[in-house]
C-alpha cells in the first residue's frame, strides 16, 4: 500500500505556494497524494484553485471565517481536520506557513501522531507576537513538525538558533515555481482593459490586508494614496480591495479620477499587474517576495519583515506606518527608480516543489 500524504490549503497565498509540492507529489505513482481545503479564503480560494487547475479531495465546513475570531476559526479548523484525517488517515500531513489553516492542520496532526511537513519554515521577526498571530503560529508548528522545507539559509538558521536541527532544508520558496507557471498564462480581457485605462502612464500598485493596518493606519494609507496620486500627474494608481469587511468599508471610500478600485485578482492577472508596474505598496509578505522575484521597487507597509532577504534589495524598503516618509519615497522612486540588477535568485530557482516531493518521498521510505 502506498504512503498517504494529506497537502493542506485554505488561503489564497498556501494554495499558490502548495501548488507546486502538491503537483509533483501528485506525480509520483508511489505515493497517494490528498488535496484537504480549510474553506479559510472562500472567494479569493476558489480564484487560487481555478488557476492552479487545482481539485479538492475534501473541504472543511467552516462558513464566513472572515467574521470569526481566530480563536474560533482554530478551534472549528481543528475539529474538521481531526474528522478529515480520521477519514483519510494519511502518514504524513503538509503544511504551509503560518495561517490559521496550517496552525490548525498542524495541531490536528499532532493530536493524532501524524508527521508534519511545513513549507517555507523558519521566517522569523524578532518578537513572538508580532505579526499577530502569524509569528506565534510559525514558530509554535515548529516545535511539532518532523520536515523543515526552510526558503533561504536565512531561515533555516533561526531554526536551528532555536533547537531545531533535524531534517531541516533549504529548498527556495515556492512562489517562484507559481509565478513561472502563471507568467505563461495569457492576459485576461480583464488585464486587457486595466492595460488600456493605464496608458503609458507609471503604475503605482497597492495591497493592504492585514490586521496591523486595520483601523486608522488604513485611513491614513488612503489618504497618502491620494496625496502620491496628486503629486505625480503622471502616475495612476491601481489597488485590488482585500475581501475583509473590515478593510472594505474604508478603503472603498477612496475617489481619485487616477486611482482604480479593483475586486481581488486572479493570481495570473495580479503577476501580470505586478510585472506592469513601477512600484509596488504593501503590507503582504507574499506580495514582497513576488514583487523582489520581479525586480520591481517595493515599500513595505511593516514594522518589521520576515522576510529580511528582501531588504538586501536596493529596491525594497520598510517604511512601516511612517506616512510622511512612505509618500517622500514614492515620490522619489517615481522620479529615479532605484537600481535592480535582476534576477537575485534570493528565493530559490523555480525547483522548490520538486525537492520537497523527493524529500517527502525519501522520509517515508526511510521511517
């Protein structure tokens, strides 16, 4: 009988990072590979799925998780992956970074001995409750999780900085193998036409998600938006409105004849879009990696990032909740973009996927 393995999705970024460890086990026929989704990310999910043209062995039952508080989606999460596991019974369970999704799936394995697999392990801020509650779950799936697959060296020594020294690897991020499949994708007619409305202006791409923005730091983005659009006549403005009610309702208050609301993106599109523009403001972890994979000029909306690698970059900056400097960079990089000089490779090389199935395959015929 062939080992099980049970790959976790639930939100937009796992399912675009699990993509490519979840192909290429899926093609080895020594293995019997098993696609469970949390429903964390229902909408912007499904967007994910259609892309990767990827099929759910068995979804959760956990109903508008947006409007849960974390402490209940866990809890729910982890009733449903006992159930799914029960029913499966995989030998190993795979996990992506620091969601809801992969702090629950994890703890559900744990309860019922099942090994732990966790992708892109070992990003570490220097404070346990800051981005909350991402960095606590990370760093709380480590303790448990059997398989490392660490993106940088940078990453997998802050494991071994904490104890964690066995079967720790170094493999690159995923999100490199997605965005060499998705940039061979053709454009949508919805691109098309944001293509036409942006001319041969500059292209300011914006994103803002998470909780540490919630509240006033995102009306005081919104405001910045503004006053960067007022400043540079030149230069429209495009941000893909998060889901969340609680980022909704303040951002879509936001009118500026060269700043387009957008619903969320297909991830093709949104690449595609990254690729377009010349310069990129964020809160998104993923979106950084992505935007340094792309060599594109990137502020980041954050105290502090988990991914420091980034920062090596003369093209990536913090600038944090600081609104006055965030708009002095903009405007300075829209005048003089900052040097890139290509592909750094500090993510990986597109092969992430195939190593962690190899890995995988070498850890089960070996127990």
């Amino acid at each position: 009988m062939n080992p099980k393995i049970a790959v976790i999705i639930g939100t937009r970024p796992c399912i675009i990072k699990q993509w490519s460890p979840y192909v290429n086990l899926k093609a080895n026929p020594n293995l019997d590979v098993f696609l469970i989704h949390s429903n964390q990310h229902d909408t912007m999910g499904l967007q994910a799925q259609d892309t990767f043209n990827l099929t759910p062995d068995h979804i959760c039952h956990v109903f508008e998780p947006d409007r849960m508080d974390v402490s209940l989606l866990v809890s729910r999460l982890i009733l449903e992956f006992e159930v799914a596991f029960r029913l499966i019974k995989p030998d190993l369970v795979l996990v992506h970074g620091d969601t809801s999704t992969a702090f629950a799936a994890a703890e559900a394995a744990f309860l019922q001995n099942i090994p732990i697999g966790h992708v892109e392990a070992g990003l570490r801020t220097s404070r346990f409750e800051t981005p909350f509650p991402e960095e606590g779950f990370r760093r709380q799936i480590s303790r448990i999780a059997k398989l490392h697959f660490a993106p940088t060296s940078k990453s997998a020594r802050n494991l071994y900085d904490e104890g964690i020294t066995e079967n720790v690897h170094v493999v690159g991020n995923s999100v490199v193998d997605a965005i060499s499949y998705v940039s061979k994708l053709p454009f949508s007619l919805e691109v098309k036409k944001i293509i036409d409305w942006i001319g041969i202006s500059q292209l300011v791409l914006v994103t803002c998600h998470r909780r540490e923005s919630y509240g006033e730091p995102l009306k005081n983005l919104c405001n910045t938006i503004k006053s960067i659009a007022n400043l540079n006549p030149y230069v429209k403005i495009i941000w893909p409105v998060h889901a969340n009610s609680r980022v909704r309702d303040v951002v879509l208050g936001l009118e500026h004849d060269r700043i387009l609301l957008v619903e969320p993106q297909e991830y093709a599109d949104f690449t595609k879009l990254m690729y377009l523009s010349d310069l990129i403001i964020t809160d998104s972890g993923g979106v950084v990696e992505e935007a340094a994979v792309l060599g594109k000029p990137t502020l980041i909306l954050r105290e502090e990032t988990e991914r420091p690698e980034a920062l090596s970059l003369d093209c990536v900056e913090l600038v944090g909740y600081d609104f006055m400097h965030l708009e002095e960079m903009a405007d300075q990089w829209l005048n003089k973009p900052p040097k890139y000089e290509g592909n750094s490779n500090i993510f990986g090389d597109g092969s992430t996927g195939q190593e962690v199935a190899e890995i995988i395959d070498g850890y089960l015929r070996n127990r």
